[in-house]
C-alpha cells in the first residue's frame, strides 16, 4: 500500500501578513489612527498633552482586517476550482477568475432571455416571471459550471467525444438563449409585422364572407361551393321573395305584351283592310268601291269581333296593372336589397369584431413566424437576423469554448495526479481491507480446525477410559 500525497496546508500567517495565499486582495489592514506628525531633523518637538503610554503589543498578534467581498473566490467557485489545489499554482487564478466570470455571464444573459421568452409569450411584463427566471438562471449556471468543472481527459480519443457532447449541449442551449434575444433586438419589426399580418387576416375574412353571402338577384357571382358553415349567415330579411314574385310578374307581363302586340297588329291589319274597302282601295280581297257597302261593314265587324273577342282593351289594361306591380316590386327589391346589404355588413363587422378579440396580444409563436417571414422577405435583414443569432450562441457556447482553448493546464494535470493518488490509495485500502479479511477468515479455520482436533482427543481420550474400565471389569 503506497502512502498517498499529502496535501498542502497553508502556513500560518506571520506577523505583518494580511491575506491569504489564495486571495491575496482579499483583506486589508486597518489604516493607523491619525498622529502628529515627526518634527523633522533639528528641531524640538512641539509640547503638548502627554498621552497615557500603551501597553505594548503582543508579539505575533495579528492586527484587524476588514473583510472584503472576496470576488475573485466566488467567480472561482463558479469554476469549480479547489482553493487549496490552486494554491500550489497561483499564476493560473486569475485564468479560472476570468473562467467564472464568464459562466457567470452566460447564466445572466441566459436569465435576461428567459425574461424575454416568458414577457413575449404573455404579451405583457409581470413580476411572476422571476421566479422561473431564477430557475433557469441557477439552472444554465450549473451546467456551465458542469461543462467547465470536469475533466476533458487526456489525448484526443478521449477529449473528442466529450467535447463535442459538451459542444452540442451548448449549441442547444445557445439556440434556446438566443432566440428571445433576437426577438427583442428586432421587436419593432416584428410587432409591425404581426399587426400587418392581423389587418390581413381580418380583410381576408371580410371578403370572404362578402363573398359566401352574396346579395341575391345583384350582379355579385354565386356563392363558391368550398364555403363553410361558419362563414354564411342567417339573415332576418331576404329580399327572396320579392325577387321571385318580381320575377313572375316580369314574366307575366313579357307574355301578356307579346300577346297583346301580336293582336294589335292583327287587329290593326283588320282595321286598315277595313278603311281600303270604306274609301274604295282597290287590291286583293278589296271590290275598290267607295262607301260603306257590305264588304265595309264586314270587315268593320270582324274587327270589333277580334277587338272583343281577344279583350285587347282589357288585356291592356292589364298589362298596364302588371307593369305597376312591377314597378312596385322593383322598388321594394331596392329596399330590400339595401337592407340586406346592411345586414350583412353588419354581421361581417360584428365577425371581424370577435376574430378580432381572439387576436389578443401577441405570442411567442407569432413573433417566430413573423421573424421567419421577414428573413425570407429581405435577404438584408436575414443576414443581420443570423448575425445576431449566431453571435448569441458564441456567447452561449463561450464556457467551453473558453475551457478547450485554454487546453490543460498545471491545475488540471494536479487534479488528474491527485485524483490518481486518491484512486491508487482506495485500491491500497481495499486491498488492504480484503487481505485483512482474509486472514480473519484463515485464522477462523485455523481455529475451527484446533476445536475439532481438541474434540477428536477428548472423545479418544474417554473412549481409552471406557476401554480401560470394561478391561478391568473383565
């Protein structure tokens, strides 16, 4: 079993020493009270009260120090360095300062885009957001602190795979640190393009449901086949009704005017045939003697006959009456497609109102995507977004990129030593321990086998008794 290396103990602080290795700024002497000054070479000193002497000071008493915050001690820690081990190496302690340092500031940039993340994603500042803030801060520290603590290993077939393990950790957590950052830097844009986006949204969904409840009998097309039932309305007054009568009466009155233009020709073609016989036109059909003779009168009463006979004066008449109702219905079509056309507005308005207080604040997820399309906007402000982004996962992934630069140095080579020492010591004590145990055992069947050689003899001896009682008997 070898001796395992003893670990420095810091000598004692002699007289006129104030601080200790490790930290040499962190305490001060107390400053000397105010005196009078010396009187300088030749001249007598000014007389004045006699102060009462003092005792003197005990040899090897330290004098006060004033503490002090001990900065560099608590950046170390953040480093997981041992103050003891270190100070056998003090040249490398303001390498491991600067190291907790930086794990110190990666945990607060981390914090500071946590606040970020929770404040967009509510879409307002709220003081319980420190509380999981903290979290994530005291979280990404002990990671770093993971990260830049233990050991890389010795030669590149070890040191490889852990570093990039380490590297891929800190990519990730660089990615999730970063983006609330980058929200924030280009928030303007963002917010500016979000509000674009809803104001779309919103004009979308009107026309669409313009166009789902067109204005029946205008010239607005049909009503496309792919629309929703969530997107046409149920209106109170429809203007349906009104079209269909207008509708047949139009009809009604395009039938009745052709009939009646059909009989006012016939009747006007009796009528003229009947004015050549009474004046004495001659041609076909006509005796082209002048008077009223019997040919006259004929044709006189065929055309009453046809005038009365068709009820051309009371289809007329009638006509005109159909003509009125649809003059009638026209304006009550107007009306009702005004107030049709004022409902739908309406219903369109008070749809576009609610989509609206759906929208609420905005998120983290619309903040995301509208970053996302103004990266595919603008190839500019693509480049500034990743330039931002990826400087942000630089500054995330400093804690390891800090430690692989900085390589191995004396203070990790005396903690692979004394983690050697400390496994070889526990391999001594175990061996030590195991052949402790076997000889505990050896000596319990050493003495086991005495017990049952003493009882082999005694039961030989009582057996020889025996034998030597039943020969004296004999």
């Amino acid at each position: 079993m070898y001796p395992s290396e003893p670990s420095a103990q810091p000598e004692a602080d002699p007289p006129g020493r104030h601080a200790l290795p490790s930290d040499p700024d962190d305490t001060v002497p107390l400053r000397p009270s105010a005196s009078a000054p010396e009187p300088a070479a030749g001249q007598q000193p000014a007389p004045g009260p006699k102060e009462p002497p003092t005792a003197p000071a005990k040899p090897g008493t330290p004098r006060r120090r004033l503490p002090r915050p001990q900065l560099g001690r608590r950046l170390r820690v953040l480093a997981g360095v041992d103050e003891k081990l270190l100070d056998r190496v003090p040249q490398e302690r303001a390498w491991y300062t600067s190291l907790g340092g930086v794990v110190l500031g990666t945990a607060t940039i981390a914090a500071i885009s946590m606040y970020f993340a929770i404040t967009q994603a509510m879409g307002a500042s709220s003081w319980l957001a420190v509380f999981p803030v903290l979290v994530w801060f005291l979280f990404i520290l002990n990671v770093d602190r993971w990260l830049v603590s233990s050991r890389l290993g010795e030669g590149w077939f070890r040191r490889v795979p852990v570093l990039a393990m380490r590297v891929l950790m800190a990519f990730f957590f660089g990615v999730i640190i970063a983006e609330p950052l980058v929200l924030r830097i280009f928030e303007t844009a963002v917010i500016q393009h979000v509000a674009d986006q809803r104001t779309e949204a919103l004009a979308q969904l009107a026309g669409r449901l313009k166009t789902c409840n067109p204005v029946p009998g205008s010239t607005e097309p049909a009503a496309p086949a792919d629309c929703k039932a969530t997107e046409t309305f149920n209106f109170d007054q429809s203007p349906v009704a009104t079209l269909r009568e207008l509708a047949t009466r139009r009809a009604d009155a395009d039938a009745l005017a052709k009939t009646v233009d059909a009989d006012s020709v016939q009747l006007r073609a009796i009528n003229d045939m009947a004015r050549r016989e009474c004046v004495g036109d001659s041609g076909a059909g006509l005796t082209g003697q002048r008077g009223v003779g019997p040919n006259c009168r004929r044709l006189r009463a065929e055309a009453d006959a046809f005038k009365r006979t068709r009820q051309i004066d009371a289809n007329g008449v009638k006509l005109v009456n159909l003509r009125t109702q649809i003059s009638e219905l026209e304006s009550a079509a107007r009306t009702s497609h005004a107030a049709f056309e004022a409902e739908r507005e309406t219903k369109i308005k008070e749809r576009v109102a609610e989509e609206r207080s759906h929208q609420g604040r905005i998120g983290l997820l619309e903040r995301l995507g509208a970053l996302h399309d103004l990266a595919d906007s603008s190839g500019v402000l693509a480049v500034g977004i990743w330039a931002v982004r990826i400087f942000f996962i630089l500054v995330d992934c400093m804690p390891i990129l800090v430690k692989f630069v900085g390589g191995s140095t004396t203070y990790d080579k005396l903690v692979s030593a004394q983690l050697a020492v400390a496994e070889r010591d526990l391999n001594h004590d175990i061996e030590a321990e195991y052949a402790e145990r076997e000889a505990i055992l050896r000596k319990r069947r050493a003495e086991i086998d005495l017990e049952i050689l003493e009882h082999k003899a005694e039961l030989n001896s009582r057996l020889h008794r025996a034998a030597d009682r039943l020969s004296e008997r004999v």
